[in-house]
C-alpha cells in the first residue's frame, strides 16, 4: 500500500539520514527500485516526472502498475509515489489517480503566486493525507524542457512557504538536473544552514542528487536534508549495461533479443546504483 512520504521523512530527518527519491521510466524501473527497497529494508519514494507521466500513458497507468507490483513482489517497506515538479494541473491529476505524494514546483512564479497556490494544495493534501513538496529558488540544468543555472534560494521565502504547513521543501542551493558541469562551483552550505535555522524541523530536499560528491552529500544531511532526488545516474547505469550488451553481440546468440534478456543487464545495473545511494543516504535498515 501506498503511503505519504511524511512519517519516513521526519524519522529521516530526526535521525540524520535521507530517504532517496528514485524516479521511474516504465517497468524496469519500477521493479528495480522496489526490489532493492524491500532487499535493503528501506524506506523509499518512487519519483515521476510530468514527462515520464506521459511516456507512461498516465498517472492511472502508473498508479495501478505501482499498486500491482507491491501486492506482487510483497513489497512491506514503506513506499510513496511522488509527482516531481508538478504543475498546479499535474498536481490534481495526480491526486485524482491515487498518488500518495505530490511536489507543486511553483518557484517560477512570484512569490505572492507561488505561496496561494500552494496553501491551495496544502488544504487538499491534508484533506487526502498525502505529503506536499513545495520549492523555491528554481534547481538548475535541464527539467522536461526548462533550463535553470541553479540558484540559490532566499532563506525567507523558504520560511513563508514552510509555514504554509507543507511536508517537505525542495530549496535551490546551487544543485542541478543532469551531469554537473566542469565548472560547477559546489553546493552553497551557507544558503542551507540559513534555511535550516528558519525552517526548523521541516524536511529538506536535495534535486540533482546525481554526481554531487559523497562527501557533499553527507554534509546536506547533516543540515536538514531528508530527502535526495536520483534520475539520470540510474538512467547513464541503464545506458551503458545495455550498450555493452549490444556491443557484445549478446542479442544475437540464441533468443538474446528477447527484451527479457535485452533488458536484464540494464535492470541489474539500476538495482546497483540504488543500493549504492540508499548506503550513501543512510537510510538502509531504516523501514519501520
């Protein structure tokens, strides 16, 4: 059963560990990302993009695949399915299909707008007990077409959208989407101690968790990140296992092109990548 990403991550949060966000594709990764969870005993947030929602087909696709496959695969640690950088619209379309967990990305609008819409989806949320992720400050690299450079957020517009009663607030510390560029100059320490000491107990979100240094990464939690979003190394892991399937000839010898066997290596290769950021976030053992 589906669950808010709430509880998971205010225990994360108390015990200075992170929960990853893993987002998902199709199948593959759905299973993967459960499988190694439930294997690792951890607490985990299945993360899906507007664009992934519809490659997909749609949320009610997604939701019914995700209910499925946790009744299947016995699946007891605690899982929540969580729209990444909804839309006001995606937002309510996930709500309507079941989602247990939605982020309203609403730092392109002025403050003023961004705080009525989501005090909006707070009332709905509280009203479905599903979690809200709400952001400031816009994360940079590329996110389903929008380029950021990755700003960083002001600590008081953080403080006015936490008190809105939100779960968890993603806040732009100099992180982005993607591979990180030669000349990136690290995550901004100052920005998130500031937030973290106007925002108290509330959960914080690293975007972008993909090639921020370990050593980073352990810092953020230390400050009050909670949760850390994983998209494109699962999708590189992917990449190359099944790039060197192809490039070994497998798919030709014997019924090597099945997509089961095609697929395999790659599939092997997500399951890897999660362990090794659910060891790096702390948060294996941890399922209630």
């Amino acid at each position: 059963m589906l669950v808010s990403a709430k509880d998971m991550l205010q225990k994360a949060k108390a015990g200075k560990y992170a929960v990853g966000q893993f987002n998902i594709n199709n199948l593959e990764w759905t299973k993967a990302v459960l499988l190694t969870a439930q294997e690792l005993n951890s607490p985990v947030i299945l993360g899906v993009s507007e664009g992934a929602g519809k490659y997909m087909t749609g949320y009610k696709t997604i939701v019914g695949m995700v209910n499925g496959m946790i009744e299947e695969l016995n699946i007891t640690v605690p899982v929540a399915l969580h729209l990444d950088h909804g839309s006001f619209e995606g937002c309510m379309k996930c709500i309507e299909a079941g989602f247990s967990s939605i982020m309203f990305d609403g730092s392109h609008y002025p403050i003023a707008e961004n705080i009525e819409k989501t005090r909006e989806l707070v009332k709905i949320v509280g009203e479905k007990g599903m979690s809200l992720e709400a952001e400031v400050g816009s994360i940079g690299g590329e996110e389903d077409g929008v380029v950021g450079k990755g700003e960083c957020a002001d600590p008081n517009e953080c403080k006015l959208i936490a008190d809105l009663g939100v779960t968890m607030l993603a806040a732009g510390i100099g992180n982005i989407h993607g591979k990180y560029p030669e000349n990136w100059e690290g995550l901004s320490f100052e920005t998130l101690d500031a937030i973290q000491q106007l925002t108290g107990d509330m959960p914080l979100v690293l975007h972008g968790g993909t090639g921020i240094p370990a050593d980073m990464i352990q810092k953020a939690i230390s400050l009050g990140v909670a949760k850390i979003n994983v998209n494109t190394e699962c999708q590189l892991a992917f990449a190359d296992a099944t790039r060197k399937y192809i490039e070994a000839g497998k798919d030709l010898e014997g019924k090597g092109f099945d997509p089961r066997k095609l697929l395999a290596p790659g599939y092997e290769a997500i399951k890897a990548t999660v362990k090794e950021k659910m060891e790096l976030f702390g948060s294996v053992g941890k399922a209630e």
